[in-house]
C-alpha cells in the first residue's frame, strides 16, 4: 500500500512540481488531495487522513504553521514537511516549535524533497509507529 500524501501550497507551480518529483515513485507515494489554501488542506487532511502532508509556509485563509499545529493535535501519526522559499532560520524554528517533521526550502526541492521523505520513513520505521513501504532508489529520480 503506497504511502498518501496531501499536498497544499496556493502556488499551482509548486504543486505540480511536487507531482512531477514523486511521479516517478507512484508505486509507493500516492497523492491523494491536493490544495490552493490552508483551509482546504485541512478539509483534505480531515476527510483523507494521510501519511504525509506537504505544505507551504505562507498561504491564504490558514497558514501552514496553523495548519501544522492541528495535524499535530488531531493526527499525530501524520508526518508533516513545511516548505518555503523564505530560508532564514526564523523559519525553519516556526517550522520545528509548530511540530512540523522536516523543512524543505523551495530553492532546493528538487534535490531535497525525496531525501526528506526517505528520513521521514526511516525515522517512523525506526520508532516502530507504523509500517510504512521504504522508498527506494529516490536519489535517482531528482
């Protein structure tokens, strides 16, 4: 059973390029919802429950700090990657103190989404709080 993700960034650009970089691993990542604001993300995380969720930082109507902060409490055993183009270490704190699992800066998602992934998985397979499928042979698909 491939790995659900809910993607949400009010950049249509972004979301397809997140597509794209998983497309290739479709096996074992399924996109499950995708969303152009924070409140739909949440109706989406409410109604899919997913694996994964990948967000902006910045987006209307419910940001993904906010956004992060509710998976958090609802739904633990969800992971979260916040990303942004905004680099600076006031972020990635946010980002961590909001109980997000990784931050991926936009300038370098193509090389670090995959990477992200993968340790996320390591991680929750090393904690023994679910099984979810390894990915393999990622680092080929930049």
């Amino acid at each position: 059973m491939p790995l659900t993700i809910v993607v949400a960034d009010d950049a249509a650009d972004y979301r397809e390029l997140v597509r794209v970089l998983l497309r290739p691993l479709s096996d074992m990542l399924a996109i499950v919802g995708e969303a152009a604001d924070g409140e739909e993300a949440l109706a989406l995380v409410q109604l899919r429950r997913p694996d994964l969720v990948i967000t902006d930082l910045i987006m209307p109507r419910l940001n993904g700090i906010e956004l992060t902060k509710y998976i958090r409490q609802e739904l633990p055993q969800t992971r979260i990657i916040l990303m942004s183009n905004y680099t600076e270490d006031a972020y990635r704190l946010m980002a961590s103190d909001s109980g997000a699992d990784a931050f991926v800066s936009k300038q370098v998602i193509a090389t670090s989404l995959l990477p992200a992934i993968r340790d996320l998985i390591r991680r929750r397979l090393s904690e023994g709080s679910g099984s979810l499928p390894p990915i393999t042979g990622a680092s080929s698909a930049k």
